[in-house]
C-alpha cells in the first residue's frame, strides 16, 4: 500500500475521533467553555494535561534538537520537565483554591486592579501567539512533506479541526479531546523507539539500549571530526546552558495555557493529583526522547555519511523536497560529506543540512520501518501540535471575552452572549495563528522556547510573590509585569535569527532562548522594590493570600467575580 494512503488514513482516522469527542461534550455554559465544568476526573486530567504540555516541540524537536546539539540539547528536557515539577509543587494548588477560571483573573484579583487584569491578560495573548506558532509550523512540516501539500494548506486542515472541537466544546472538548490524543502521541512514540531498540541493541527498552548507541556514536562523531556527543558544553556555553534551562523551567511555571489545566479539577486534592499523574505520563515520552536522538543520529550517519549522493536513499530525495533537508558537494567528489561548521559556510567540510524538525518523522524511514509505523508517527506529531494549540487558542479566547470583555467593556453580559464573544474571539485567534503557521519565525522549539522566556519574565514573579508574599502591590505587579516582557521581548527580536535584525548577543553573549532567565530577575526586583515604596495591599487582600496558602476552616475559595478597578 502507497505510504500516502495509510497516513491519510490514519490522519483521517484520528481527526474523524477528535471531530466525534468535540460533538459529544459540546458545552452551552461559560464554566464549561473556560474550565470544563471543574469535573474533569484527576486521572484524565493528567493524561489530557500531559497531551497539552508535550507540544510539537516535545514530539518533534526536543529529539531532533538532542541529536545535534548533544549532551548541552538536553537542557530542553531538564527545563521542561524541572517547570513542570515546580509548577505542580509550588503553585498550581494554590491557583486552584483560589477558585478563578484564568490567570489574568488571579492577577486582577489578587492585585485588587483592572489594570492588572489587562496587562496579564494581555502577556497571556502575547506568549500564547508566540507558542503557537511553533505548533502550526509543526503541522506544517507533517502535512507538506507526507501529503505532498503545500504547507499553508495543511495547516488550514490542521486549524479547521482544532477549530472545530474547541469552538464547539471549549475546555470540555478540549480536555476529551486531548486524551485521546495522548493516547495517540505516546503509541506513535514508542513504537519507532522500541523497534529501532530491538534492531540496534536486541533490547526493546529504549532507555536501556541508550548508553550502548551513544557510545557507538560518540566514536563515530570523532571520526568525523566533532567532539565526543556526551560531552559538555561543545554546543552552548556553560552559562546560556543554566540561563536556559532557568527560562524555561520558570517559563513552564507561568504558562497560562498549562496553569489553566489545574482549574477543571472539582478539588484542590484533584489539582495535585492531576500533577502526579502528568508527570507519569509525561515522563514516558522524555525519558524516551533521549533515546530517540541518539539512535537517529546513529542511523542518519551510517547510512547517509560517505555515500554516494546519486545513490541517496527514496527516504532522502523525498526530504529533498520539502528543503528540510540539503547537500552542496563543495568539494565536488559526489560523496556526501558530514563535517564541523555550518552548511552554509563554503569552507566549512560540512556538505549536509538537516532541520532538526524533521529528526523524529524522517528517523523511522532511515531505520527501515514499515509503512504503518511511519503513519502512527505522522498522527503523533499531528496530535502533539494540535493538543497545544488548542489549548492556547482558548487562552487567547479566555483572555478576551473573560478578562477583558466581561470584566469590563460589558459588565452585565448575559452567559450566552460571554459565550459567543469567547467563541468568536476563538474564530479570529484560529485564522492569526494559521498565518503564524505559514509564516513561522523559526525552528519549532526555538519559538517554543521564546514563549518560555516570556512566560518565566512576565508572569512567574507576579504569580510567586502574588502567592507568598502579601506585601506585593498592584504597582508593583503591573510594572514588574511589563519590565519583563518588554525587556525580553526586545533582546529576543533584536538577537534571534528569523526576526530581520539580526544582531550579535548585546548582553554578555547570552543566547535569546535564554534571556528569559534575565529578564525573570528583571521583574521581580522591579515588583519587590516598587512594592515597598508604595501602600501596602489593603487588609482584605493580605488576608485572602495567607487564607491561600495556610489552611483554615473558615475561609472558602474565592469566587468568580469582576476584579476591583
């Protein structure tokens, strides 16, 4: 069978699921819309949370980006999982009794301010557009190379779907939705990395069969001319590797569209639980990931590496195609040359370009896998992109028509119109972020990690010291807020490639991916200095922090209601 029928079979297979669960649990109430009717049971929220978290980058790049950056790639797989454990632990429960249904919400409330509400609101639209963006890039690379589809309409496909289930059911939908497909993005994980494991190593654990492909690997880079794959540093500097990992764990613990997971839980107990079984699940696919790099590299160069290019691989002409994938014999010998240096240095000994995007869809077509398997992996990452973009998609709907419409342009709007506006505003953040697809800044987990550092510098301080310390104020919080968003959002489009400036690392060489990290310390020494120099929050609001985080019969949860102005 044609490898073009069995993944449009199992693309049309799964979207049809998808399409099935968003008609079941279609909602007609705002608390079902936001947060899923806070019903969700704490084991399918994990899984549905889990299917959120990992997003085209943790599916497609995290691997693709390990494969080449080596032991310093790894810093994607320690944030990420290091921001999940924190955000479970340190704040996600306090979140969930304080009883909102966004996090702009606990901002305008907590900062007893609407401007607060805005501007958080505002961030929120911001770093979701930015994640985005990633997930239709991913979509994209899937659709454009396995379709043989343009990429821009594959990402429509992509985008009408996720439009579909989340316009129709908001949260409630989304939630189903997201763990059927978790189910989908973890079998079209292992099942690559666990046959791939039996073909090198004769183990069908691909952590187990790790150490023993990484060390083949570390001899053949050397043979090449790098440095040994295991070793530290060669890739990234001691210091962006510990700043980027600093982004994105703090970048992970202010992410609203992951944050928002915890409120669909009908208890507090629920929201902890659902964090114990997120990292179950998560912990499948990331301790795999590593595995996966190694045995893709390993593969990639014992049978592209010193061949022939007339006698290249079905696998490699098709790749060619989408220019994901490239060779110029410099030294004019038809051999295919792997060496140090950029591809597109002259005189650099390096004749092959590869995006690291493609590491995780191309790896099973080098191995030698059957078609089917190559299908389940083409859904997986479908799923992955899909799962997260919806969740942000209703982030930036949530942001409008709760945090702003709501709270202020229409105070007194009756549930079903709230409801049409958050429907709406979903309709027009669905075609911003198709565009976003077609026209991505760069590598899937590059904008990724952007998102990351705009997170951990905007809303990390005012969620921690909004949480521990009742003496943060409203100036504090509205300034430290926008200290760090402009600040790391102005080094990110001034330094990173795709943004058309273009400029060398202005801060003491440190990397865009990271300078949320800087920009993190930026805020909250604004947020702490600015709020001792202004009036202490009144009495009621230091009170409602203390009854968050210290237990107390009397008190009950917040409820839902517009912020003071």
């Amino acid at each position: 069978m044609d490898i073009r029928l069995d993944i449009a079979t199992a693309i049309g297979f799964t979207f049809s699921l998808y399409i099935g669960i968003a008609i079941w649990s279609r909602v007609s109430s705002t608390k079902g819309f936001y947060v899923a009717g806070q019903g969700v049971p704490p084991l399918l929220n994990g899984m549905a949370t889990a299917a959120d978290w990992m997003s085209a980058a943790s599916f497609l790049s995290m691997a693709g980006l390990i494969s080449f950056l080596g032991w310093d790639g790894a810093i994607y797989l320690l944030g990420w999982t290091g921001g999940y454990v924190l955000l479970t632990l340190l704040l996600a429960p306090y979140l969930r009794k304080f009883g909102k249904y966004t996090v702009p919400a606990f901002i305008g409330e907590r900062y007893y301010s609407g401007t607060a509400r805005v501007v958080a609101a505002m961030c929120a639209v911001v770093i979701s557009f930015v994640y985005v963006a990633g997930q239709m890039r991913g979509s994209g690379i899937v659709f454009s190379r396995f379709l043989e589809i343009p990429i821009g309409a594959g990402v429509i496909v992509g985008m009408t779907v996720v439009a579909f289930y989340a316009i129709l059911g908001g949260m409630k939908g989304i939630t189903y939705t997201q763990v059927a497909q978790y189910v989908v993005l973890i079998t079209a994980f292992l099942i690559p990395a666990i046959a791939i494991a039996i073909t090198l190593t004769g183990t069908p654990v691909p952590q187990l069969a790790f150490p023993d492909v990484a060390s083949r690997l570390d001899g053949l880079m050397a043979e090449l001319g790098f440095d040994p794959y295991t070793s530290p540093f060669t890739n990234i500097s001691s210091t962006n590797v510990f700043l980027i990992v600093m982004a994105l764990m703090c970048g992970t613990a202010g992410l609203p569209h992951v944050i928002i997971r915890f409120y669909t839980t009908k208890t507090v107990r629920g929201a902890r639980w659902t964090g114990v079984y997120a990292l179950l699940f998560i912990g499948l696919l990331y301790t795999t990931a590593p595995a996966v790099a190694v045995f893709a590299k390993y593969n990639l160069i014992t049978t592209v590496v010193g061949e022939r290019y007339e006698e290249r691989a079905d696998w490699f002409r098709s790749w060619e195609t989408t220019e994901l994938i490239q060779f110029a014999d410099k030294n004019e010998d038809g051999i295919i040359n792997y060496g140090p240096g950029q591809f597109a240095d002259p005189e650099s000994p390096n004749e092959l370009g590869i995006d690291a995007d493609i590491m995780v869809l191309a790896n099973p077509e080098i191995a030698g896998l059957p078609n089917w398997v190559m299908a389940i992996v083409v859904a997986g990452g479908l799923a992955a992109a899909l799962s997260t973009a919806s969740g942000l998609l209703l982030v930036i709907s949530s942001s409008f028509s709760h945090d702003v419409y709501k709270a202020f342009i229409r105070k007194n709007a009756s549930q079903r119109e709230e409801l049409l506006v958050a429907r709406g505003s979903m309709l027009v953040a669905v075609i911003f972020a198709g565009l976003l697809g077609i026209f991505p800044p760069a590598f899937v987990a590059e904008v990724v990690a952007f998102a990351f550092g705009l997170a951990a510098s905007a809303f990390f301080p005012a969620i921690v010291l909004g949480i521990f310390d009742p003496r943060t104020t409203k100036e504090g919080a509205i300034a430290g807020m926008v200290a760090g968003l402009l600040f790391t959002g102005t080094y990110i489009v001034t330094v990173a490639p795709g943004f058309g400036i273009g400029l060398d690392p202005w801060l003491f060489g440190i990397a865009p991916q990271g300078i949320g990290a800087v920009g993190m310390v930026l805020s909250f020494v604004v947020t702490f200095a600015l709020s001792r120099l202004t009036a202490p929050p009144p009495d009621g609001i230091r009170d409602m922090v203390e009854s968050i985080r210290i237990p107390r019969v009397t008190k009950q949860p917040v409820a839902e209601s517009a912020p003071a102005t």
